[in-house]
C-alpha cells in the first residue's frame, strides 16, 4: 500500500486547456460537491498546481488497488513523514479515514454530513462561464449552449461521442434506479411530476417498493441532479422537476419539446445565482425576494407581450410585483403597464444581466 501511495506523491498532476471557473478553491478544508463531469476533478488539480508540489499528495479513491482497511492505517503515518500538509482525495467515500493535515479537500456528489467540513457547490458551467470556452460571443454561442449544456467535457468531445459518453457516465455513477427516474423525467412531456406518478410508471417496468422509489429521488435531490420547484403558496402541489444540465435531456432522449429544454435552461441560471424561485399557474418562475416574475417565451414578440402580462395581473397586484422579464431567443420589446416594468430580452442578454 505505501508502494501505491508513494505512486500518488510522486505522482504530476495534468489539467488541460483550463477555463477558469466562478468557484475557486483557498486554503480552507472543504467538499467539494457536484454532479459527474460538472469539473470537481479539474478545479481541485487546478488548485494543487498553484500550491509547492511535495506539499501535496492527491489520491482518486475510485482507485481499486486501494486497501481501505491498510489505507486508513498507513495515510497518517505517511503523510507526517513526508510533511504533506494538503490531502486531496478525489471520489471519497466515507469508508475512508481523513488524516490529521492543514488541508483536506474531497470531492463527492453528494455532500457528507458526517464530516464537519464545508461543501463548495460545483455546478455545471452557466452560460456566463461557458462563454468563455467560445471563440466570440455572437448568436451562434446560444446555439451552442443549447446543443452542449455546461459539462466542460463537452466542449472536448467529439459531437459523435458525446450523447453516448453522458448516457454511461450516469448509468456508471447512479443506482439502476436512480438512472430510471432520471431517465422518465428527461422523456416526461410535463415538468410536472409526483414522485408517486413516477413510482406508477416505474413499478409496470420492473420489481419497485416505494420507499425504494422515493429514497432514490431523494439522493437524486442531494446530488443535485434533479431540483423541484414549488407551487407558491401551495405546498401540496406537484412541484416541476428540473434537470441539472440540459445536456442530460438531449442525451436521454430524443423526443424534442423546446419549450420545456428552454424552461429549464432558465431555471438553471436562476438556480446558480442563488435565487429562490416558485412557479404558479401561467407564471414559470416567482421570486418573492425580489418581487420579480420570469416567463420562458422562446419565440415571443412583441405583438403578444401584452396578452402574456394579461393573465398574471391579478398576481402581480397581489403579490406586489414590481418586474416582469419575458426571456425569449432573439426578440426585444418593452411594454408600458401601469402596475409593473415588463420587458422582453434575448437569453443572451438576459443570462448576463442576471449575472450581475
């Protein structure tokens, strides 16, 4: 085992072509949490790189040398003769014992409550970032976006590899289950979703107990590759489902609905800025902090801009709101209503002002 990790010590870490992310890592012990392929891996070799290279010793625990009964009794000792002060451990599962250093950092999906370290939420790449992998910003950058999501891997693969690449990513990393539930809610023609719709469904396919049906949703929610959206001010509502990249629903199927791929294009740029967002029948998403509404209109114009305000008045002079933003692909308009700012933008303008 002391063979193996003298490997890892003296080990060169490689990171190619590296774009520079909105998450960056300092000298604080942390998690680093996030979905497979959203670049856990790339930022923390990143990081190591910037740092004195036998302070260090960074181990991927998916690793099947690894003896974990002899890797618990031999990392400490090791890592103090060796004077190693950071420990980054890539893929870590909790059967492993975290040594007594200045640094740990972990990558994981899902966050660990049993360690009292911080988790670092990695996402995959909002369009803001993935702007950065484009050689010029102009109206094909959307279109990209569109056909590649925000896995940085994407952007090295070639086109003919990358469905099929995604596709056993995920069956490799999830529970058979798991990738179920993925997979109907990537081909449901609704965003709208019980978790026991999705048991019915299931259950006519393969042998399902419920309570494993809802615990696998309930990991899917704590790695973050499904979020549920609320109903506002109706808790027992069915909430919409979202997936974590669009890259996710072109990959698992290939029925297209636009309108729904372009929902949760938006909810995603939301979601990465820390926005707490609510739907409510013919508004797509509410945020109550800011008193604002955003509606997904991928080919509107300004000819029914005002028969879409129209419906959500009553709403809007309910819940005082104060801004309208009609997302769309190419159309920009303004609308003179005598209760709120409505206005009708582009996603490319509209992602970077959100950014802001």
């Amino acid at each position: 085992m002391e063979i193996l990790l003298d490997e890892y010590y003296k080990q060169n870490l490689h990171v190619n072509g590296y774009v520079e992310r909105k998450v960056q890592l300092d000298q604080r012990s942390c998690q680093i949490c996030g979905v497979s392929l959203s670049g856990k891996t790339t930022l923390l070799k990143q990081y190591l790189l910037t740092c004195k290279k036998l302070s260090y010793i960074y181990i991927d625990c998916r690793d099947i040398r690894i003896d974990v009964a002899m890797f618990n009794r031999l990392l400490p000792r090791y890592c103090h003769n060796k004077s190693i002060d950071i420990v980054a451990l890539d893929n870590y599962h909790n059967a492993l014992t975290l040594p007594p250093v200045a640094q740990l950092l972990l990558t994981t999906e899902a966050p660990v409550a049993d360690l009292d370290l911080p988790c670092v939420t990695l996402m995959p790449l909002d369009y803001e970032e993935f702007l950065a992998y484009e050689m010029k910003y102009d109206s094909t950058a959307l279109n990209h976006f569109l056909q590649l999501g925000g896995l940085p891997v994407m952007q090295t693969l070639p086109s003919d590899q990358r469905h099929l690449y995604l596709q056993q990513t995920l069956q490799h990393r999830l529970s058979a289950i798991e990738f179920a539930v993925l997979l109907f809610i990537a081909r449901s023609p609704t965003l709208k979703l019980s978790t026991f719709a999705i048991y019915e469904k299931l259950k006519t396919e393969r042998k399902l107990s419920k309570d494993l049906l809802y615990k696998s949703v309930v990991s899917l929610k704590q790695k973050r590759y499904v979020f549920h959206v609320k109903k506002f001010h109706h808790d027992r509502a069915v909430a919409k489902s979202y997936l974590c990249d669009i890259a996710l629903k072109n990959a698992l199927t290939h029925q297209k609905n636009f309108r729904l791929l372009f929902e949760n294009l938006i909810f995603l740029e939301l979601h990465k800025r820390g926005r707490s967002v609510y739907y409510s029948d013919k508004v797509d998403f509410y945020i109550p902090s800011q008193r604002r509404i955003v509606l997904c209109m991928p080919f509107a114009n300004e000819e029914v801009l005002f028969k879409t305000v129209e419906p959500i008045e009553e709403f809007m002079i309910t819940q005082g709101v104060t801004h309208v933003k009609v997302v769309t692909m190419s159309s920009s308009a303004t609308l003179q209503h005598p209760f709120v700012d409505v206005e009708m933008l582009p996603f490319s303008e509209w992602a970077i002002i959100e950014g802001e």
